[in-house]
C-alpha cells in the first residue's frame, strides 16, 4: 500500500540570520547571535503549505478464527515514510534548514521500517469424564497475549553549534573523511554511535548528514502483555469473572533514543528508557455478573 501527500503544513523563518564577513576578505566569522534580514525583529514565523509527504508499505497478515480452543493473528509490516517537517498546528519553531525547503526532506519522524504484531487466546478444555470439581477448577481457563516487536523511533544527528548563520533550526555534523553512512551499534548503551563519524562543518555549512538520516532509529521494542482469566457459574443468575493482566510481562526494558549532539561529551551514551513502554505493570480484578 502507499499514500502521497501534498500541500502539507509547515512553519517556517521568514526572518533568517545573516553571516558577519570581515571589510576586506570574504572570510566570516563565528558568532552567537548574527544580525537578521530585518533587524527590527527576531525570529518571524509563517504558516506555508508547500512540504509533502509519502509512505510505501508492504503488509502481510494471519488469522486463525477460533476453533478447538485457539484463535490467533498475525501482521507484519514492512514500511519507509518520508516527509520534510514533523511541526503540527502550533508555531513550535523553523525547519530544521530554514532556508531550503527541499533540504529537510528525510525519514519522518513516525517512520517506523518494521512492525510484527502478534496475539492469542487459548481456552483450556473442560474434560467430560473427570468430575464437577475438577472440571471447574480446570476447565475454560482463558490464557491471551499480544507480542510487539518493532523498530525504534528516527532521530536527527546534531553538531550542537552555530555553522549555517540562519541563527534558526539546528544545525547537522559533517561526515568524517572516508565516512558515508551513521554506524549505529545497537544493544551498545554507552556507544550507541560512533563519534568518530561526525566533524563539525565548515562555517556557512549547514553540515551534510541530512535529517534523520537512513539506518538511523533508537532501540527497537520488544514487549508481551500478558492475561488470564474465567468465568465462574454458580447458577444461571450468577457469574463470577477473575482477571490478571500483565503489561510488559517479562520487564523487559525499552530504551530512548541516544544523546545526539555530537558536542557533548556523553554523545552516543542511552541513559534513560522510553516512557511509552513503562517496567512491568500488573493488575488483578474480579466482577460479580447477577
């Protein structure tokens, strides 16, 4: 499947930094702040219409209905979406390269290349033979679980310095000499990426890494949640129902996404776990049906 989006959403600068250049030589220097096109203002935002965007999947999916006590499904999907601005309806800042649009095209910020989806129930069988007792101790217990695994979230590589002048976004680290893609060492939580890739760019440069460059994700998430439950008649009036659910049943943890300003001194290093997927999280209930 695949989409394409037009005339999409974006804010912009309207009112760029300006670089300082010597009175006799071409050289420009350095600054914190430059002098912007107009002066009387700061940062000047406009709402334009102009990004697009695309998505391109591949699907596949596996239903089992119930029968015999079991029913499962299955889906997998296999995705690249592209985009040039993750800004929704509020001015939250300029692109990244306010002043080329074209240059903030790259992997979206929702790209997510590989997503499995798994889950199941499974009702235990009431033996006919065995007696009243055992049947209900034993019988029509429902054991279910979904399995996620997927991708990690894209992130861009920042030079945490001033290069490109525009005083606006943020500016990107150039590759190192013979470097020419982000090596990322997954499962390495102090050296997620390597620093030795990346060099500051050439003052006027907005560094030639990209946004969200390819192959670039954090730590991917691999997580069950967990139940098992019955219902338990007394007589055609009442019913007794015992739930226990388990989220990220086995504690495994998520890990965010790695520092990624190739100016500090703990670039690459993961120190925190993603919020979305907590540690193990378990609840216990029961309902009385009259």
């Amino acid at each position: 499947m695949g989409s394409e989006s037009d005339h999409q959403s974006y804010f912009n600068d309207a009112n760029l930094g300006l670089p300082i250049c010597g009175p006799v030589s071409a050289t420009c220097a350095q600054v914190t702040s430059n002098p912007r096109v107009n002066p009387n203002f700061t940062q000047v935002l406009n709402s334009y219409s102009g990004a697009t965007a695309n998505y391109n999947a591949a699907q596949v999916s596996v239903t089992r209905r119930f029968a015999d006590g079991l029913q499962f499904a299955a889906n997998y999907t296999w995705s690249h979406n592209i985009d040039i601005a993750n800004t929704g309806n509020d001015f939250s800042g300029a692109l990244d390269d306010p002043g080329c649009l074209r240059c903030n095209r790259g992997n979206s910020y929702i790209n997510t290349p590989q997503v499995f989806v798994a889950n199941f129930v499974y009702e235990t069988p009431t033996i006919a033979s065995w007696n009243a007792v055992a049947r209900e101790a034993t019988g029509g217990w429902q054991i279910s679980g979904i399995y996620r695994a997927q991708s990690g979230p894209a992130f861009t590589i920042i030079c945490g310095c001033t290069s490109s002048w525009q005083d606006d976004g943020q500016d990107y680290p150039d590759f190192a000499t013979s470097v020419h893609r982000v090596h990322v060492q997954h499962g390495n939580l102090t050296n997620y990426l390597v620093a030795s890739d990346f060099v500051n760019p050439q003052q006027g440069s907005h560094g030639d890494i990209g946004r969200n460059p390819p192959g670039v994700s954090g730590p991917g998430i691999n997580t069950w949640d967990l139940g098992l439950s019955k219902n338990f008649r007394y007589t055609e009036r009442y019913r007794f129902q015992f739930r226990w659910e388990m989220f990220n049943a086995f504690n495994r943890p998520t890990f965010a996404s790695p520092n990624n300003n190739t100016s500090s001194s703990t670039f690459g290093l993961i120190n925190s776990t993603n919020n979305n997927f907590p540690a193990r999280v378990m609840q216990v209930a029961g309902k009385l049906y009259f």
